[in-house]
C-alpha cells in the first residue's frame, strides 16, 4: 500500500467511533455522574474552607510620591468620594525623593498608612501604581489591594490634570494601560521573586498531576478498547475499505478527543460550581472570606500571574493535548500487540513506567533545579508534554527551540500512528485467532 494511503478514511472512522462512543450508555452515565458530582462538590467546598472575616481597617493616610516624568501633577484627592472609608483619609504629596525615603515615613508612621508610588515599569509601555505597607502595621496585602484598585478608578482623572501643553508623544503616552501591584515595604520585589518562583514549580507540577491521571483513567481505556475490536466482525468489513493504520487512528483519534472533551467538561464543571458556591456562601454566611480567592488576588497584587496570557494559555492547552494524544497512540500500539484482553494488564505496568519517566524527568528538573534535565528533556516525546506548558506560560526557552520540540512530538506522533496500524494489521491477519483467515487467502 502506498503510503499516502496510509490515512485515506481515517476521517470515516473518527466519525463512526465517535459517534458509537457518544451513544454508548456508559459513556453517557459516567460523563453526567462525574459532571454533576463534580459540580456539587465545588459547591459545597466553598463552606468547608470559609474562614471568617476580620474587621476591615480603614487606611488613614496615604504618602504619594510620583516617579513619573509623564505625570507632572499627581493629585488623587478625588478618590474621597468613591467611598465613606475615605471620608477622613489623609494624603500626603512627597516632593521629589528617593523611594527609601518615602518608605522610611511610611514606618515611622503611627497611623495606618500606605505609600503609592506612580511609575513606568522597564518597558516604557504602561504605569505601574505600587501600593505599599509596612508588615508590621494593621494593613495587610488585601487593604492595599483594595485602595491600589479605586487609585486605578481615579486614574483617569489624573491624567486629564496632566493634559495642558502637551505633545502628542507625550498623549500617547497618558493612554498607556495601567497596572496596580501591592506588597511590603522592602520585601515587594522579594515577594514578587518568590511567588513566581513558587508559581513555576507548582504550575508544571499540576499540569503534570492532570496530564498524569489523564493517561492513567483513560490509556487502559483505549487499550482495551483496540483489543476487543480484533474479535469484531465490524472490523472485518472496515478493513476492507480502509488500512490498518487508517483505522487505528481514526479510532484513537475520537477516542481521545472524547476523553478530552470529557475532561474539559469535568474542570468546566468545578470552576462553575466553586464561583456559583462561592456567591451563594457570602449570602448566606455574609462575612465570608474564601482562601482561594485571597491567594489569587495576592498572586496579583504583586503581578505574578502577568505571564498568564490568553494566547500562552491556548498554546499551552495544545501542547497538552498533544501530549496527550501522543501517549494514547502508545496504548494504542501495546494494545495492538495484546491477542486477548486479559493480556492487558501484562503491558499497564510498562504503559505507566513511560508515563512517570515523562512526569519524573519535569518533576526532579524543577526540584532539584536541573536546567539541563529540563533543556533536553523537551525534545524527547516521552517528557516534552510535562515540560513544554510550563515553559509556554513562563517565556522559558527561545521561541525556535519550543517550536522544534513541539514538531518532534508531532512527528513522533504520526510515525507511532503508521507503526501502531502496521503491528495491528499483523497481530491481526498473521498472529490472530483465524478470523481473516478466509480474508487474507483472498488477497
């Protein structure tokens, strides 16, 4: 057969399968059964993890100091009148001086006091308002979050202060976008350090656990499945019209895009159920505080999740799904070497031994902070689906070398495909049960 035959009807049979996957009953019931269980326990989490709110402090004083070229005058007076909160709150204009400075009068302050500093971040491509307050006094991260984003509100009135005599490079420039950061005074470019630290272990950990467990609840699956379609007559009439390969694929291919969609749905599910318990848990408690929420506006606060881009979290997607996809064409392939489908669970220990080498290789290249293992490791099928989200998400890696590794993970994926076809069509025609028998005389 010629080779660009290899994949004529692969589309036929991605259909077929697919639609006898949807209608089948178990199918059915596990994907409604986990969705709504998965609903209802993000529902009801938000009551087991709410904590109890503590008095809100009213911030009293604010020090303001501009290190903005752009903003001659800085005048945020107008924010009194956002809410009663600021009723009494002091503002303190800080002439021209070292960021220091400004900090050391912010400790040495009495009252409960923040200092918000007007710049440009490295780029010269948007403001940047950092909110800071001593670790020591009653305001915490969540209070200069808070006053950090109604100073964004009133932004806008700043910059029209600042619009008399200008150029028009000095216009464009005002229409720079804005970004709040909040921190600790000394410790703010430390702790946005450590949080994206942190955030680059735990990410590729937990895009590792989901891929992990994927593999593990749905390999099997397709394995046997493949198995048991040796035995069908069905398959029989399919051979006659499509390759080996064709077939294999086709099935592989809507066997996965089912368990993906599946899977989806089950995450689509806990987001939707802890936001929807999270609005019910405030009616109903009133002052409830929500952990989770605290850790993602702190993460923020101080800018980590920045690089979380929609079009990194795309391509990370992708990538993750190929990955996927990659590992399944090996079931595929052990599950094509399999005469009887108890033979399965003699090929599910080495199926998970590559599996964890993937997961392993990402796991030991972050904790032990092996660069090397990680540089390399891309470019190996069996690892790159564990290391190239993480590296997507957080720029890691020139632009060249992600792409490469994501084509050698395509390749290696069409070329285990065609391997995977041909070593079916043997187990089938030359080491089967004697089924085609009468088939391959014919031929």
């Amino acid at each position: 057969m010629n080779k660009d035959r290899y994949f004529k009807g692969v589309g036929k049979v991605f259909n077929f399968t697919l639609k006898s996957t949807i209608k089948e009953k178990s199918f059915f019931i596990t994907f409604i059964v986990i969705s709504v269980l998965a609903f209802f326990l993000a529902f009801g989490s938000n009551f087991l993890i709410a904590k109890k709110t503590t008095k809100k402090v009213d911030v009293e004083k604010i020090y303001v100091l501009n290190k903005n070229d752009d903003l001659r005058n800085v005048n945020i007076d107008v924010i009194k009148t956002l809410s009663k909160e600021y009723k009494n709150l002091e503002i303190v204009y800080l002439d021209d001086m070292d960021i220091k400075d400004a900090e050391l009068k912010v400790t040495v302050d009495k009252k409960n006091a923040l200092l918000t500093v007007f710049e440009k971040n490295k780029d010269d491509d948007e403001y940047v308002i950092k909110v800071k307050y001593f670790k020591e006094g009653k305001l915490k991260n969540s209070d200069a979050t808070r006053v950090g984003n109604d100073i964004e509100r009133v932004f806008d009135y700043v910059k029209y202060n600042n619009m008399e005599g200008i150029t028009d490079a000095q216009f464009m420039s005002l229409a720079m976008p804005v970004v709040v950061k909040s921190g600790i005074i000394d410790e703010t470019e430390k702790n946005i350090k450590e949080s994206s630290e942190i955030l680059k272990f735990l990410f590729p950990m937990c895009i590792g656990f989901i891929l992990y467990f994927m593999l593990i609840f749905y390999g099997q699956t397709i394995c046997k499945n493949i198995v048991s379609e040796k035995a069908s007559k069905l398959m029989e009439y399919m051979l006659t019209n499509v390759s080996a390969v064709a077939l294999v694929s086709g099935k592989i291919l809507a066997l996965t895009f089912c368990s993906i969609i599946e899977f989806i749905t089950w995450i689509v599910c806990i987001i939707f159920g802890f936001r929807f318990g999270n609005n019910v848990a405030k009616s109903v408690i009133g002052d409830f505080k929500n952990p989770l929420y605290e850790a993602i506006d702190g993460l923020k606060g101080f800018g980590v999740l920045d690089a979380f881009s929609a079009k990194r979290i795309i391509l990370a997607t992708l990538i993750v799904c190929l990955g996927f996809l990659f590992f399944c064409v090996i079931a595929g392939l052990f599950g094509s070497f399999i005469g009887k489908p108890e033979e399965i669970s003699s090929v599910v220990g080495l199926f998970n031994i590559l599996i964890m080498l993937g997961f392993f290789s990402m796991y030991f290249g972050i904790l032990l902070e092996k660069n090397e293992l990680i540089e390399y490791g891309k470019y190996i099928p069996f690892c790159s689906p564990f290391i190239l989200p993480g590296n997507i998400i957080f720029g890691d890696g020139s632009a060249w070398q992600n792409i490469l590794a994501t084509l050698i993970l395509i390749i290696s994926t069409v070329i285990l495909m065609i391997i995977t076809g041909k070593v079916y069509e043997m187990r089938v025609f030359l080491k089967g049960s004697g089924l085609f028998n009468k088939f391959k005389k014919k031929k």
